[in-house]
C-alpha cells in the first residue's frame, strides 16, 4: 500500500466526528479578528477555503475576517497542512504561534523537522512564485495544483512519515511532473541543514528628523534601518532624495542606516512629506497557525495545525513624515472690533469683541490653536479675559477668528488683544508666531465712559421751580407759623371742656 493510501486510512476514522463539526460550524458566526500592521504571535487569522487537488491543499489565510466569507478576496498569507493525521477545516479563526509552540504529536515537535519543513516552504510556491518554483525543479509543465501536492507531500514526508518514500500520485495532473517537483524538495531539504525563523525575519524602519525643518534647504535626516540587503523608499508628494551633501540617491537600494534628505532647494512654501521604505519578505513566514478545537470532550485538543508563509513579493513597509516651515516665518497680526457694529468702541458695560486674526506662512493641513488675551493699555496688565481657537489651514496664508466676552466694569479703559500660534501637535511648545504690541490701533478697543445723571430739586409749592430768596421762602414761614397758632387754640378749648 502506497504512503498516502495508509495514512489516508487511519484519517477515516474521524471522518464521521469531523463531518459533524464542520456541519455545526457553517451555522457558527464568524469571529471578527483584528486587523495588524505586522501580524506575530498570539495574533489570530482567518482561514479560508483549501486550494489545490482533493487529498492535499493550500490554505489563503488573512489578517481579519472577510466581510464576505464567501467572496473573500487576496488572502495577506498562505498556509499547508503540518499535521496529516488531523482532520482541517476552513473559515474558522486560527492563532499564530511560534513553531516551539506546536501542540500535536507528529515530527514536527523536534526542532531539526522543524528546519526541514521551513526550507520547504521557503524553497517552493507560493515563496516562490510558480514560474520561478518550475524552473528551480525543473518542471515547466507543473500545474499550480500538482506543484501544492508536491509540496504538502514533503510536508508531510517529514512531519508525519519520517523517511523517503514514494506516494500516491493518482490525483496529479501529471504524475512525473509532481514526482520530480516532490524530490525536487526532499532532495534539497536533506542536503540542507535546514532553516530557522530568524532566516526569514524581515525588519524595516525609518525615523524622520526630529528638528525643525525649513523650506528652501535640506530637510533630514531621515535613517533608515533594515536587516534586508536594501530597502527602497518612496515619498509623498514626489520629492527628491539626496544624501547630506545634496547629492542624489537610488531611492531603489537604500542600505541599512543610510541617512536621506528631502531636497527643497529652491522651495519657498512649507509643507509635509511622508517617506515609506519597503523591503521584500514578511517576518511571519515560518510561523504556524493552531485552530483550537472548543470542544472539551473531543477526542483531538486541536483541530490543525499550519505552517505560514508569505507569497512571492510580500512586502514589510515603515513610515516616517516630515513638515516644514515656509522660507519665511510664521507671522500674524490682529484686528478687534466689536462684534455688534464692527467698529472699535464698546459699550461702558461691556459686551463680546471679536480679534480677526491673520496668518501667513503656516502649514497647511497642520492643526495649530490661537490664543489671545486683552490687555489694559492704560499700564499693560492683563485682564485676564481669554479666548481661542482651533484650526487647520488650507492654504498658507488666511484668518481666524477669536471671541472674547468682555464684563462691565472696564469702562474708560482702552483694552489690546495678544496673541499667540502655537502648532497643537507639540502642546507646551514655544508659540510659532506673536503678536503683542501694545500701541496697535488696529488691535485696539475702547470702552465707552459710564453716562452721569443729574436730579434737579423743586420747590414745595412751585413743581418744577428751583428754590430762590424772597417772598416764597417768606410765605412757607408764615404759612407754618398759623398752623402752630391753630393748634395751640385747639389745645386750649380742649383744656377748657375738661373743667367744665
């Protein structure tokens, strides 16, 4: 009996049990797995449907559930079978892991088949792609199908088998094909003293200056690092890259801890650049995936396990952005009114007053925050009345409008508005632009003196007279003396009454 007949027959057993999970879990909810920027271990993934002929498959694994399983698009890795005794399934969630981390019970435990199995992955399709995998075996009739059978089967040849043998090859579209395909590798893996997850580690990154930058000069450095030969590196919008001297670089080869600059020579405007350097590989190849079974009284802890690998051009990309001021500083100047009549008097109780503030040669795209103060003119203290405001500009030069509400008790008082620019992205930072200067009229409010009003006495017997010498004054005294006069006559004939 051939080596896959054998072992296809010990797989029988399960067929029942797995045929029931696999029923149960199309009514199962997908997981919604997280998406990374670099996957690593402890990162789940979602398998999708086998591909390939019917007794050996590639695996399309992705970083996050599909929207639609169904219809799931370009998968971000690929995987083959590393257990063969152990039933696989699809569009489940699986877990990266490290290889030490293997929980089954084949070959694949001892490190040495370990190296065997990543040289193959690593030397085959789809690391490799199928025109490149043909010319290196030799076969350049070999079907994507009959190449995935190859390749599971020397898989397996050392994670569930242990020696060389031939199988079963009555699936292959071309049995020699996929024979020399599978000897191809066998053949090579022996030869070799396999591989490690350090030899497909891929590491890139990339720091942008940390200084302010200017227009019309050498904006840098940029260094990049990277444990890959080169790294070539972009930048948004299309800018040139030259080294320190102003010289121009390959952008297409840039070596580990190369430093770049952005050429601006000549610019006048400010800006932002955002650098991208890429490098062939994907640190995740050689990595496995475990599907968990959730099922504790099931007779397998697992239900596969895979081997990761990235596809041929699979790349590992870093980031780093840059903005720089314009030729000129940032500048601005103010203009306060008052929001009601748009002139520069308020009224004596108060009322809100509005600072139109101008800028030039900001950034835009570039968050910043204006923040004033009105000031007393009179001796230059502050009154503490504040405002602010936050913006982004779309062009270099343009206005704000900042708001402040001013109480009564500041009548008389001329009142100046300070201002300062601050970029909100560096919170504490030195302001980038000013303007404080005390004698500005244009920056300038007055607040309108309170209004007197003045009580006009009248005289008792003349509404609306003023009091004056002569015969009125005369008439009141005599008018109050018979009033004294009555009332003694009537205290006497009262007396009078009480003797009789």
């Amino acid at each position: 009996m051939s080596v896959n007949r054998e072992m296809k027959s010990r797989r029988t057993k399960r067929w029942w049990f797995a045929a029931i999970i696999a029923a149960v879990a199309m009514f199962v909810p997908s997981v919604a797995s997280t998406a990374y920027a670099v996957a690593e271990p402890g990162d789940s993934v979602w398998i999708g449907s086998r591909q390939g002929h019917g007794g050996t498959g590639l695996f399309p694994i992705y970083l996050q559930t599909p929207e639609d399983p169904a219809n799931p698009g370009e998968p971000d890795f690929w995987a083959y079978c590393i257990e063969h005794d152990v039933s696989a399934k699809t569009r489940l969630v699986g877990e990266i892991d490290d290889p030490s981390g293997f929980s089954g019970e084949n070959y694949f435990t001892d490190p040495v088949i370990q190296g065997k199995v990543l040289w193959v992955l690593a030397h085959s399709y789809p690391a490799m792609s199928l025109d490149d995998f043909r010319a290196a075996a030799n076969v350049p009739g070999l079907s994507r199908n009959d190449a995935i059978e190859a390749i599971q089967y020397a898989i397996w040849r050392y994670t569930d088998v242990g020696w060389d043998s031939n199988w079963n090859w009555s699936g292959s579209d071309d049995e020699a094909a996929t024979e020399a395909a599978y000897w191809y590798l066998v053949n090579g893996a022996n030869a070799s003293s396999g591989m490690t997850l350090g030899d497909f580690e891929t590491t890139v990154s990339i720091t942008a200056p940390s200084g302010a930058q200017q227009a019309d000069s050498l904006v840098g450095p940029f260094l990049v690092n990277t444990n890959r030969p080169t790294a070539s590196v972009m930048v948004d919008p299309s800018l040139n890259l030259v080294d320190e001297n102003g010289n121009a670089v390959d952008p297409s080869a840039v070596s580990d801890s190369q430093e770049l600059y952005v050429d601006l020579r000549g610019a006048d405007d400010p800006g932002t650049a955002t650098l991208t350097a890429t490098v062939s590989g994907s640190s995740v190849s050689g990595h496995i995936v475990t599907v968990p079974n959730p099922d504790p009284e099931a007779e397998v802890d697992h239900w596969q396990t895979l081997g990761l690998i990235a596809a041929a051009g699979k790349t590992t990309t870093a980031q780093a952005s840059v903005r720089w001021a314009g030729a000129e500083a940032p500048a601005i100047g103010t203009t306060l009114t008052d929001f009601a009549d748009g002139d520069h008097t308020l009224a004596w109780n108060g009322g809100t007053v509005v600072d139109t503030v101008a800028y030039q040669n900001l950034t835009p795209g570039i968050e910043y925050r204006v923040e004033g103060e009105l000031m007393r003119k009179s001796d230059g203290s502050a009154t503490g009345i504040v405002g602010s405001a936050v913006f982004t500009p779309s062009s270099p030069s343009g206005t704000v409008d900042v708001t402040f509400t001013v109480p009564t008790g500041y009548a008389g008082e001329h009142l100046v508005a300070f201002e300062e620019l601050f970029e909100t992205e560096f919170e504490g930072e030195t302001a980038v632009a000013v303007h404080r200067d005390i004698n500005d009229a244009a920056q300038t409010v007055l607040v309108e003196k309170a209004s007197v009003t003045t009580t006009t006495p009248t005289a008792p017997n003349a509404p609306g007279k003023l009091a004056n010498t002569g015969s009125d004054i005369n008439g009141f005294a005599a008018t109050a003396a018979a009033l004294l006069l009555l009332s003694g006559a009537v205290l006497a004939l009262a007396r009078r009454r009480a003797q009789s």
